[in-house]
C-alpha cells in the first residue's frame, strides 16, 4: 500500500479504536482532525464523508478494486480495516463470530451506556441551566458496571476478548474500558478485566494509537461553546 489512508479523528474512545487499528495493522494514515468542541463535525465536506457528524472515519484511497472509498462508524471502519488486511478479524468461521459479537457488544452497549454515564456524572450537572439527575446518573452508572461485569466473566474464559487471540473486538471495547474510573466503576470484584487493561495498555500499538493528539483531548465541563457544539440537538 502505497498511499496512506485519510483518518479523520479526534482523540476520544471512539477515535482511538481506529488510529490503534492502523497502527496495529501497520497501514500507513494522514490524520484530519475533527475538533468536535469547535463544530467540525458539522462541515458539509465532512458531512459527505460521515452523514452522521460523528468522527471518526476513513477514506482509504486504495479501496476496493483500487478505487477511493469513505467509511464512517467505527465497527464498519475495523471491520473494513480488517478484511482489506487479512488481520485481527479471526481466521477460522467461529472465530469471525465471537469477533464480530464482541464488536457489536460494544457498539450496541458498552460504548452507548458508558457515553451516557460519561454525559451525566461529568457533563449534564456543569450545563446551563444545570441538569443533575439522580435517576440518570444511577442509571447509565449501573448498566456500565453491569456490562463490565459481562467482560469480567467472559475475561475469565479467554485472555482476548473473543478467544486466545487479540482483535478488533478489543481494539474497540479498550478505550471505553479504560475510562473505567471517570465512569464512578471499581475493578476491585473485576480481576480479569484488570488483567485484560494492562496487558492491553502495554501494547505498543495501543499506545501509539492512545497517543494520537493527546494534547488535544479537553474537559469540556467548563467550555459551554464546545458543550454546545457536542450536545446540541
């Protein structure tokens, strides 16, 4: 491959399961930032790339056939990513399934409700005028620390996630997971998950990947023109 993959990105969980992705599967990328606090989710040149405002997304200039192609949505991003390299989606039938069941696990649960807790314990209660809501908050708190409860227990069994051998499934579910903290969640009945976290962490890709325009990453609880530009309706 000679021409390097257009990542469009901003250094959040769900941008991280692709700059990681990349840097695992060793494909060569530009970085376009996206800085959502400023609104450029909402560009009509990004808009015809990801019609959902949402980052991250690709344009991979070597796409199929050797044509151009733009991806938006993270688990459609790593799941191109791995076909186009034969890598990290699992090699046999069954190991494409349990990859592709732990990929929507956290496209359909984790990164949703632990997003929402994220919104209410940090985000909602600094808001103008102020939205502190106890039942919300008690809410999104509890279904993520039932969903790590999942992981935990299916850590348990297997040292990646979807079996003995490391994938996009993780790729996606590790940035999420590793903000456990400001999730209010404890790893204290939850070992495996803690054994999963470091061995991750230590990954050189993960790291490289993590650290994509880390300066960058902000807390948006005192910035209300960000907050309108990530919340607005």
């Amino acid at each position: 491959m000679s021409t390097p993959i257009d990542l469009y990105y901003w250094p959040t969980p769900n941008g991280w399961k692709i700059s990681i992705a990349l840097e695992e599967m060793a494909l060569p990328y530009e970085t376009r930032l996206v800085d959502i606090g400023a609104g450029d989710q909402f560009t009509p040149e990004f808009l015809m790339i990801a019609p959902n405002n949402r980052m991250p997304a690709i344009v991979d200039h070597e796409g199929p056939d050797g044509a151009p192609v733009s991806i938006f949505e993270s688990g459609a991003i790593l799941q191109y990513l791995a076909r186009k390299t034969g890598t990290f989606g699992g090699k046999t039938e069954r190991e494409q399934i349990a990859v592709t069941e732990w990929l929507m696990w956290q496209m359909g649960g984790l990164g949703p409700m632990a997003g929402q807790a994220h919104h209410f314990l940090k985000y909602a209660p600094t808001m103008e005028p102020p939205n502190d809501i106890p039942y919300a908050k008690d809410r999104y708190r509890a279904e993520t620390a039932r969903l790590y409860g999942v992981l935990d227990r299916r850590l348990a069994q297997a040292e990646f996630v979807a079996g003995d051998f490391y994938s996009i499934a993780d790729m996606s579910i590790w940035g999420w997971a590793s903000l456990w903290e400001g999730q209010q969640q404890t790893l204290d009945d939850k070992p495996h998950m803690a054994r999963w976290l470091d061995m991750m962490a230590e990954r050189p890709g993960v790291r490289a990947g993590r650290a994509l325009y880390a300066e960058k990453r902000a807390d948006f609880r005192k910035d209300k023109d960000a907050q309108s530009q990530l919340f607005k309706r």
